[in-house]
C-alpha cells in the first residue's frame, strides 16, 4: 500500500466519525439547563423579547431542523455565529486555538525533555537506587489529578515565590512562552511520567536483542549503539504514546487554561459551556476532534518513517 493511498483512506475514515460526533454534541448540548436565551437575557426578560430571540436563533424549530441547517452550514465550513460574543464561532475559534497549541506543544517538548534522558539513566540502573528515586517521583506525577498540580504550582512559584506570572498570556514572543510555563508544566508531569515507563521498558526490551549484541560484538561504539539501535527503535512505542494523548493533553488544557486565566479554546469552551453557547460548543468539539484525528495520522506517518515495516 502507497503512503498517499493510506492517508487517502484515513481521511475517508474520519468522516463518519466527525458526523457522529457532531450527531452526539448536537443532542448534548440540547440537554444542558436552562438554555442560550436563559443566559443572554436573563431571568427578568420579558415574554416578547424571549420570543424574538428564540425565533432569531431559529431556537422554536425541531431539532431535526435545527441539525439540518447546522450540517449544511458545517458543509461550507461555517459552523454559525457565537450567541455570546456576537462573531463567527470559527473566527473566535481561530483566534483563541494558537494559543492552545502553543501550550499543548510546549507540554510535549518539556514532557520529552524530562523522560527521555531520565529513562536512559532509570534503564541504564535497573532496580537500583536511580531507577527507583526516578519511578518513585514519577510516579507522584502521574497519580497527581491536574488542577491539584497547577494549583500547586500557581501558589507556590507564582503567588508564593513570584517566579511566573499567576495568569495571562503575555504580548511578545517571550512574554508568552514565559506565561505558558508553568501551564504546559503542569500538563508535561502527567505525560512525562507516562512517556518515561514506556521508554524505560522498550529500552530495557532492545538491549537485550540480538541486533543490539551484534551491534557491540562489530566494536560499535557505545555512543552509536545507544542512539542509532536502541533509541531508533524505542522511539517508536514513545511516539504512539504521545499521539494517544494528545487528545488527553487538550482534554488537560481545559482545566489548565481556567486555572492560570489562559485565553486558550479550553477556556473558551468552559466559558461557552456556562453561556449555553451551541454554536461555539459544537464548533470547538468539532474543531478539537479534526485536530486528534490528523494527530493520529500524523502518528501512524511518523511511525512509518521510523520503521518501514509499518508501512508494509
């Protein structure tokens, strides 16, 4: 099978899953209390501006009407106007998911930078001293709900040392990635910790291989083996990792943007979510579950470049 044709066939797969999932958010967000009009106008509104609004909005159709013209608009790539903020959903989309990305990048760089080398050294001291310190505070990490961690870092390094600012994003390049480290921090403890237990075990698996033995029995150095026979190939199992929870880091961002006041779309979806916004809601779902999805083909491709036989 050629490259161009498996990517052809995952995009064709994506389609009915985004269908469904539009299906799924459109109905959901049918179901939450209280409704758009309840949170524009108020409790005080009168009878005939709750009507107005209603028919404005095309709120007194069924719903199978309602979804109709939502897929036809989702068809030409608008996804209707934000009730809100009185814009185009994937405008205030597009304005606010740069940010996010930066933070969820950010997390995955810093996340890579902590396990790779501290897997090595966890492998290289197997079940000695090393290995078990490097577990044993991983393992904090991992077992560390999200929003505890930020607060935990917010009140400490930011309120309490004044290290980071407690919020915000910032306005030049360096005033952002200064604002997005303790956010993509506390995102990276969680994966980081997953990443190193996974490296750890598939380099452990390598170096005992026979190509590996092979390897050192050529008078290879110890230098190359390690980079070029084990680390190629555990790589692999690390980057899977990675694109599985990538869908996780966004699911994280939602909590970790509304803790450190981050104009992401994680925060704009709680916000959204409070202002019963269906059209922003729906946006961003669907917008997020693109996003995962060319993750995962962005995975599979990676992993085809590191290991031929993939492809195969």
């Amino acid at each position: 099978m050629s490259r161009a044709t498996y990517i052809a066939g995952r995009l064709a797969q994506m389609i009915p899953t985004i269908l469904l999932i539009g299906v799924i958010v459109f109905a959901l967000t049918r179901f939450l209390p209280g409704g758009p009009i309840a949170a524009l106008l108020g409790d005080k509104a009168s009878d005939e501006a709750i009507a107005r609004i209603t028919a404005q909005y095309g709120f007194d159709q069924p719903a199978i009407v309602q979804f109709g013209k939502f897929l036809n608009l989702a068809s030409h790539g608008d996804l209707g106007d934000s009730i809100a903020y009185r814009m185009p959903a994937m405008r205030l989309i597009g304005d606010r998911l740069p940010v996010t990305l930066a933070l969820t990048g950010f997390a995955v760089a810093i996340a890579l930078g902590l396990a790779t080398p501290l897997a090595f050294v966890a492998a290289t001291y197997q079940n000695k001293a090393p290995d078990l310190l490097i577990r044993g505070v991983f393992q904090i990490g991992l077992s560390s709900p999200i929003f505890y961690v930020g607060l935990l870092l917010l009140t400490g390094l930011a309120a309490g040392l004044h290290l980071f600012p407690v919020g915000g994003y910032g306005d030049s390049f360096g005033e952002k990635i200064y604002h997005l480290i303790l956010p993509a921090l506390t995102l990276a403890l969680s994966l980081s910790a997953v990443l190193m237990r996974s490296l750890r075990a598939s380099i452990l698996t390598i170096m005992t291989a026979d190509f590996v033995d092979f390897a050192r029995a050529k008078g290879l150095r110890p230098s190359l083996v390690m980079g070029r026979h084990i680390l190629r190939n555990a790589i692999i199992a690390t980057v899977t990792i990675v694109g599985l929870h990538i869908g996780e880091l966004l699911g994280g961002a939602v909590i970790t943007e509304t803790v450190f006041a981050v104009p992401g779309v994680g925060r704009l979806m709680v916000d959204s979510i409070f202002a019963r916004d269906y059209p922003v809601i729906q946006a961003l779902t669907l917008c997020l579950a693109v996003l995962v999805s060319l993750t995962f083909l962005l995975t599979d491709l990676l992993q085809m470049a590191l290991d031929p036989r993939i492809a195969r």
